[in-house]
C-alpha cells in the first residue's frame, strides 16, 4: 500500500500571515505587500514538490551606505535602476537606494535621489534646466514631500531678492510654491498631486554663466493624506517641539546684501497633537528675526497695521506679556520679535514677501515653537 504525505499550510492572522512548513522558519508577510519572491523546495522520494510564495511591503529602509532606500527583490531594484546597498525583510529583498539626476523618464520610485550632475562634486551649471519628472506611484498617494538633504544654489540678487542667477520652482502642484535659491539644506516641501494626479516637475536652473560652489540632493517620498499636512501647509511638522527658519535664512549676509527671498507666500504648519491646545512662538539663538526695516538700526519690533510688506502671520496670537492678553494681533515684522501664542488651529505661521527686499540685510526669520498642554 502506497503512503502518500500531505503537509498542510497553516496560515493566521497575527500581525499579517505566515507560512510554517516542516524544517523552515516562519515567514511573516503582509495582505497588502507589494513584491513576492518563489521559494522552490524539492523532496525526493515519494514526497511532491511544493512552492512558497512569499510576500513583503515595499518599506522604507536605511542602506549601508546611510542613505534611505526601500525594499525591494533584486529584480525589481534593477528594473527600478537602483542599487542594491545591504538587505532586508529577512534577507528576501535588498534595500534599494533610487538616484536621478536631470531629464529622463517620469520616476515613480519611492524614496527617489534628485541629485545635481556628479554629485557629490560641486556643479558648474548649464545653460539648460535640469528637471525631474514625478509620477505618483498608487492611488492612495496624496502628496510629495521634497527633503533637502543638501542644497546650494546662487544667492539671490543682493539688492532685491530676486532669484536671478540660479533657482528652483515646481509644475504640476495643486498650489505652486514660492521660487527658491540660495541656502536651504534641511529644509522641506509638502507639494499635493493635482485632482487628475498628473506628474509633477522639480525645475532647477544653475546658471554656468556664474561660478558658485552649488550642487543639490533632494530626497523624493510619496505619502498619504493621513501622512501628510492640511490644505496650504508647504511646511509640515509634527513634534511637540521645533524650529522653523525661512528659506535661505543665514545670521551672516554680505553688508549691502539681502538673505530673504523676495515673492514668498507659503505656510509653516504645525499638528496639535493629543492633549495640547495652544502653541507659543519665540526666537532661536541671537539675531533671528529681520524681516523689515534696516538690520543695522536698532531692534524694533513692530506687529499689527504697521506690518503692510514683508512680515510672518500667527492667526489670532497675543503677548502674553503684554496685558490685556485678549488683545489678539496677527502680523509681525521689524527686526525683533516678541514671545507669541496663539491657541487657533491648525497651528500656522505664513510668510509673506513683495517684490523687492532691499540692500538692507534682512535675514528671514528662525524661531522656535512649543506646544503647550490643555489647562
């Protein structure tokens, strides 16, 4: 009489589902993965042949080469032109690190490099742009954020802030963000996808007429909107605590120069986490507010109706040295800023620039913020 063995696949939900079988070690994967990879055991004798199919979510990984990739099988790295640094999911896949530099395909990779020519090595510019296309890469993506993990560009010109020489603006958002150049690594962008979710463009011109020690890496992910900023936020942050500096904000420009950034409109959000109410705004270091007047006279604060072109906007904010508390102002300007709450949410503050900036070293800004709990 002929014995033939059956091994059953047991399969449960414990955080996902694994696969036990005789002699192997349990394998965990998702419902909703996104790469699969066939394992092949071969038995002899009168037992039969069976596969595993074993799935894993395309995640977020770190690289051995410090960089953030996402975990793919080998395969799919190379279709993607990454390059595999290190491994994960348990050896199944290969954290895969995605670099772009200019033109080419739309790239739809999470986790995607935007880097300027032979970078690290400082660029020399062209007399073309460089861009990069972004597709969305699943329905339930919603935005883009831009990480500028380095980036030097131009200044922009001395007397009026203008972007002139070298510059970086972006097609295809819902709500267009402010042209920018100049200094800006570790700063950030939370860009939204257009209803008929067309490709975005990261345009950057570097003007070779011009020698300037620039070079850029942006690092590109995709999120969803449980992961992403309420409507017209361009700045996104989430801790209890931070800072928030404007774009190109330095304490050292050239006499008769300007490091605030003409034509700005955009806001810096906040989230109100659980159990804190209201947010206080100061300053950061020494020197970290000019946004009107002459940075070489002396400090004046100025708020209210006497703010009309270039200043910060905190909804419904109060001094809260200043009695009556009550009595709310929005804008603040000048070259000092006061201690300010606000208890509107979501928590915001908007920076709003004209057209011409002056010889009068502005700065920007750079404060701190605090959330401050329920009483």
């Amino acid at each position: 009489m002929r014995i033939i063995a059956i091994s059953f696949i047991i399969s449960f939900h414990i955080y996902g589902v694994f696969s036990l079988r005789d002699n192997q070690v349990p394998v965990y994967y998702s419902k909703n993965s996104n790469s699969s990879v066939e394992l092949h055991e071969s038995r002899t004798g009168k037992f039969l042949p069976f596969y595993t199919v074993v799935r894993f979510k395309n995640n977020e990984c770190t690289a051995t080469n410090g960089l953030v990739g996402t975990c793919y099988l080998r395969s799919e790295c190379r279709t993607k032109q990454g390059v595999a640094f290190g491994s994960c999911s348990r050896g199944l896949g290969v954290c895969c690190v995605v670099t772009r530099n200019c033109g080419g395909l739309p790239t739809s990779s999470n986790n995607t490099y935007f880097r300027s020519p032979g970078y690290p090595d400082y660029y020399n510019g062209s007399s073309t742009t460089c861009t990069i296309s972004i597709a969305k890469n699943r329905d339930s993506a919603t935005h883009v954020r831009l990480t500028f993990t380095d980036f030097s560009l131009a200044q922009p010109n001395p007397t009026t802030g203008q972007c002139q020489i070298d510059r970086m603006n972006v097609l295809g958002s819902e709500i267009i963000p402010p042209v920018i150049c100049g200094e800006n690594t570790g700063q950030h962008m939370y860009l939204r996808f257009t209803p008929d979710n067309s490709a975005m463009q990261i345009i950057i011109l570097a003007n070779s007429s011009t020698t300037f020690r620039r070079r850029w890496s942006i690092l590109v992910t995709q999120h969803e909107q449980n992961e992403s900023p309420p409507p017209g936020c361009l700045m996104y942050f989430t801790e209890n605590s931070g800072q928030v500096k404007s774009f190109n904000y330095n304490l050292n420009p050239p006499l008769d120069s300007t490091r605030k950034l003409a034509n700005q409109a955009y806001s810096a959000c906040v989230r109100t986490n659980a159990g804190y109410c209201a947010i206080e705004w100061s300053i950061s270091g020494s020197d970290p507010f000019h946004m009107s007047g002459n940075a070489a006279n002396p400090v004046i604060a100025l708020s209210g109706n006497d703010c009309s072109s270039d200043y910060i906007i905190i909804p419904n904010a109060f001094i809260p040295t200043n009695p009556p508390a009550s009595q709310s102002r929005d804008r603040f300007c000048g070259t000092a800023f006061p201690t300010a709450r606000s208890s509107t949410t979501p928590f915001t503050l908007r920076m709003i620039t004209d057209g011409d900036e002056l010889a009068n070293r502005n700065l920007g800004f750079s404060l701190n913020y605090l959330q401050l709990l329920c009483q």
